[in-house]
C-alpha cells in the first residue's frame, strides 16, 4: 500500500487482481478472477475462450450434474431449530421454535439457502455480508473488484457496485450529499456487465459504478493528520469519471471508521485441504472442466464428420454440369449426351461409433466426479436392474453431497445464526409480535397439558371459594380431560403472543436438524406400516410402548395430521367384570373409535 491516495490503491489492485497468478505448486498457479469467470461459463454451458455464436457444438453435460447437486445439497427451514440455551428458562424455547418458521418465510431464508448451495456448487467460495438488517446476503463474486487471493478475509476487500440514479439518491443523508450530485452529473447511459474485462453495455438511464473498499488500511487515508504506518479498519467508497482531458479523477462518497473485516464479512469453503492457499476450494463445477472439454471436442470433430457427409454427384455431362440438385423440380428428366457418365460420390461418415462412444465415456465420468446416478438426475435404469440395488447405489451415490449438505448446515448454525440472524430473531421478538402457527400431536398434548393444569386449578381455587367443596382427585381427572378434549378440537393452528422483552439478555442458540425424513418418506412408511400390520395379526402385541407413536408416526408420514385420528390409539381404562376381577384391555386400541 505504497499508493498515495485511495483511488490509485483501487486502480492498481484492481488491474492486478486480473493478472496476478498465484503458485500453489512448483507446476500450478491460479487466479481468483479467471477462477470465478470459467466456474460462471461452465455453469452456464458456456466456452470459456472463444465466441459463444453457435458456430461450434457445446454439449452440456454439467447442467444435469450440478441440478441433482442443488437438490440434493439444500435443506430447509423447517430443519433448523433455535432453542434457548437456559435450563431456568427452557420452555421459551417452544415459543422460538414455533415463531422461527415463519419469521424466517417472511426473511425468505429459505431462499438464502439457496443461494449459499448454488454459489457453493459453482465457486466452492460462499462469501456472506451483514447489511444490517434482518438477514444476510450472499455476495455474487462477479463483482469482486479485488481481494486476497490466498485467503478472502486475510486482506481488504473491494466490492464492486451499480447503481442507478434513484438507488444513489436514496443514499443521500448517508453519503456525501454533494459528491452524490457529482457522481449523477458525471455518470454516463452504459453499464458494466462484466467485471472480468470491463465490458460495458448501453442502457436508457444512467448508472454510476461505486466501489467498497473494506478493511485494514494506512490511518492517513482516513484522517489528514492520521499516521502513515498506523493501520486501522475503515471502510471507503468511491467512484470514478474521465475529466475533460480524459484523465481518471475519484470521488469520495463516503469514509469512515468500520468494523474489523470478520464482523462485516464470513465465507464458507468447503475444500479446504486440497485447496490450501488459493481462496476458493474445488467445487463440483471445476471437477468437471475437464470432462467437458473433451465432451465438446469430441462434438467439433463430430460436426466436421457430419459437415463432411455431403451428397455429391459428379458427371462429364456438359448438358448436367453445375446443376443444383436441390433446386429440380420433383420428377424432372435430365438429358445426357451419349458416352457421358455421371456418379455419385460416396460421402460415408467414417469412425462417427468411435467418438459417440468416446462422449459417453465423458459423460459418464462426469457424472462419477460429481456423484450423479441415474436416480438422481431422473433417469430410469436399465432394465432388470434390482430395486434394492438401485436404492443402495443412489444413497451411496449422493454421499458426497451429504458430506458437503453437512458443512453448509453446520456453517449456517455455527457462523451465520450464532453471529447474524439469532439477533435480528431475538430482536423482533422482543417488540412483542402476535403469530399463528401449527402445531404437531407431540405439541398440541405438551401445550394442553400446560395450559390445562393452570384453567384446571383457577377452576378448583374459585370452586373451594364459591362453594367451600374440595373436589376430588376423579373431579380434577375429569376437568383436565373436558379441557383437553375441548383444546383438540380447536385444531392444530393456534394463536400465540410474545411478551415484549421476553427473550431480553437470554441466550438463544440453534441446532440444524437434517435427517433426509423427508427422502425416505416412503421407505418409513412402509416399514412402519409392516410393524402395525404384524401388530393386528398378533393382538397380543399391542400392548408393546411406541405402538401408538409408531402410528403418529406412519400418519405423519404419509402426509395426514395424526390430531384428526387421535382416538385410533387412545388409552382406554381397564374395565371391572363380574366375579369381581378385573379384565385389563390393551394399553393401545388398534381399532378406530368414533371421533
């Protein structure tokens, strides 16, 4: 950082950002940029050198390929459960729990996530900024200006922005009100549409490009008195515009005093042994370079086998000479003088087997690199194929993308929500919100019985008052049970209230649960279903715990509420008979009882 001024750091950085190579060995260098720009043309089908104008076959085989990636990686909001994270003050973690799924549609989380996995899938470099709001954003790398290309977080970061003129004004009060005016006068009808080379496009309004500059720099940046070998964590940003004799000039927009790098900013890389010093790990989308070059090689010479398979005709026929066969009319009888030959030239397609077999074997070596079965990319297999070996394959087939589903859920617990979007929950809880939501059998019988014991004793306290008769321990039973019964039949959504400042100075924390239940929905039904039928056959059996919960479970499974068959495995009493014995029933009715 030798530079004099702010905007000749920018300039130069930038220009070296497209150049510079780094050596990860004595034989390999990269580049961040070129690595950004090829990831983004491949997962695009797109060459990466060269004109992308149809004159040349791209056969996409990487499409498939990271689509059963994007799937099979992601996760929902459903499967990330915060709690609080105090013995004293556990049931508040139910209030969190049913509050978070909504909250977190309304923040469209679940697109977050998606985000993160598809940048994940194509760059193996997700790079999140806190904006200060309710959720992060995932930044598109394309409009990196520069960074450390060793290490992301390691040094400043330059982000590089397009706005237009309505976006700029809403800055003003925040930004420079008078150098906002500037950069609107000085901005131009075009736009930057790539960042790799500076390409422009022209556009009916004007944009003005503004660079962020963030991190740890010379305090003299800063301050006019500040110290030049004194570095401090600033935040700059900026802009640029020819002046009338065509020199570069900056503008300032904003300076000012920030936060160290790692608050404003968290990256997830997921390979990071075999990608030690480069910024971005080996996504699935760089595995499959190769694969697809030589897939579209085999396709080029292809192309000029079939460009060559041309149906000539060759003749010493003055009469025939030159003729366009394509523009007779049909049944047309041509004339051929006496001792002239004419022929047909043999245009036979050679070798066309040994290149499609040899893109087959590309695409299925893709496929192997990126852990693509046949189930997965919705493919049928070949026939006589067993079931069983089919689903082993699969679920083997996908381990890659468990491994990798697990590191993106435990950055999302561990980084994002411990640092980010736990606070923006706690904050909106803590101004008192009103919600709905639905609960489970599990849930509705926790809360009845929670809030069944408080009506069941204010009941008893005003009937002593009232009445001065203590009611027995059957009256109690009895009451509890009439407001169960009542609760249940309300149904599954309820409506539910937080206190303002409930959650204030307690620790709320976060698990991400993700079993695959969903995946395997109809494997577990049908096992479940082969428990309960052995149960029938065997009446004896069911007084065996988990009966009823296995049931719950089977419903649930096969997408029906378990609250609208709660009587099928309802507890019935043990029933006294004559002689004065008792002839105790099953713990668990198998047999559907009117509701």
């Amino acid at each position: 950082m030798n530079e004099k001024t702010v905007f000749e750091y920018i300039t130069s950085e930038e220009n070296a950002w497209k150049t510079t190579r780094i050596p990860l060995t004595g034989s390999k260098d990269w580049n961040m940029s070129e690595h950004i720009e090829r990831c983004t043309n491949v997962a695009n089908a797109w060459f990466h050198s060269g004109k992308n104008d149809g004159t040349r076959p791209y056969d996409d085989i990487v499409t498939p390929i990271i689509n059963v990636a994007f799937r099979t990686e992601g996760f929902d909001v459903k499967d990330i459960v915060p709690y609080v994270d105090d013995v004293n003050e556990s049931y508040k973690s139910f209030i969190i729990k049913k509050l978070h799924p909504q909250w977190a549609r309304k923040m469209e989380l679940d697109t977050l996530i998606d985000d993160v996995v598809e940048t994940s899938v194509i760059y193996d470099l997700v790079l999140m900024k806190d904006v200060n709001s309710v959720r992060p954003e995932v930044v598109d790398l394309k409009t990196i200006a520069f960074c450390d290309q060793t290490d992301v977080l390691a040094g400043p970061i330059c982000l590089k922005h397009q706005y237009t003129i309505a976006e700029m004004v809403s800055f003003k009060g925040k930004w420079d009100d008078d150098k906002i005016n500037q950069a609107i006068i000085q901005s131009s009808e075009e736009k930057t549409v790539s960042t790799a080379n500076d390409q422009v496009a022209k556009t009916p309004s004007k944009y003005i490009t503004v660079y962020e500059l963030r991190g740890m720099m010379p305090e003299y940046w800063l301050k006019e008195d500040g110290e030049m070998h004194d570095y401090v964590n600033q935040m700059h940003l900026v802009c640029y515009y020819h002046d009338a004799t065509g020199n570069k000039q900056g503008i300032t927009l904003y300076k000012g005093e920030d936060k160290p790098l790692t608050d404003t900013f968290k990256a997830l890389k997921i390979d990071r042994i075999r990608s030690k010093g480069r910024a971005c790990g080996r996504s699935i989308v760089e595995s499959l370079f190769e694969p697809q070059v030589w897939n579209n090689y085999a396709g080029i010479k292809l192309k000029k086998m079939l460009d060559s398979a041309v149906n000539l005709v060759i003749t010493d026929s003055d009469e025939l000479a030159n003729q366009k066969l394509t523009e007779l009319k049909d049944n047309t009888i041509l004339k051929q003088n006496k001792g002239d030959t004419t022929m047909r030239l043999d245009g036979q397609l050679q070798n066309l087997p040994a290149f499609q077999n040899y893109q087959i074997k590309q695409e299925n070596s893709a496929r192997n690199i990126g852990s693509a079965s046949e189930l997965a990319l919705g493919n049928t297999p070949a026939s006589g194929t067993p079931l069983g070996t089919t689903e082993i394959v699969h679920t083997e087939g996908v381990g890659i993308h468990e491994y990798r589903q697990g590191k993106i859920a435990t950055f999302f617990a561990d980084v994002l929500y411990r640092d980010w979007i736990l606070g923006y929950l706690v904050k909106e809880i803590n101004t008192g919100v009103k919600f709905s939501e639905e609960l489970s059998l599990d849930e509705m019988q926790e809360v009845a019985s929670a809030i069944g014991r408080n009506v069941v004793e204010d009941k008893i306290k005003r009937m002593i008052l009232e009445t001065g008769k203590i009611p027995t321990e059957q009256d109690r039973e009895m009451m509890t049970q009439v407001f169960t019964d009542e609760f249940m039949k309300g149904g599954n959504r309820k409506f539910f209230e937080t206190i303002k400042g409930e959650l204030k100075d307690i620790p709320v924390s976060v698990m991400i649960n993700i079993k695959g239940k969903q995946r395997r929905m109809a494997q577990n039904a049908d096992k479940i279903t082969n428990i309960i039928r052995e149960v029938v056959r065997n009446p004896q059996m069911t007084q065996v715990p988990g009966i009823g919960k296995a049931l719950n479970e089977l419903l649930e499974e096969s997408g029906m509420s378990p609250i609208d068959w709660g009587q099928i495995t309802k507890v019935q009493p043990a029933q006294p008979v004559q002689g004065g014995t008792f002839n105790p029933k099953p713990q668990a009715e198998l047999q559907e009882q009117p509701a």
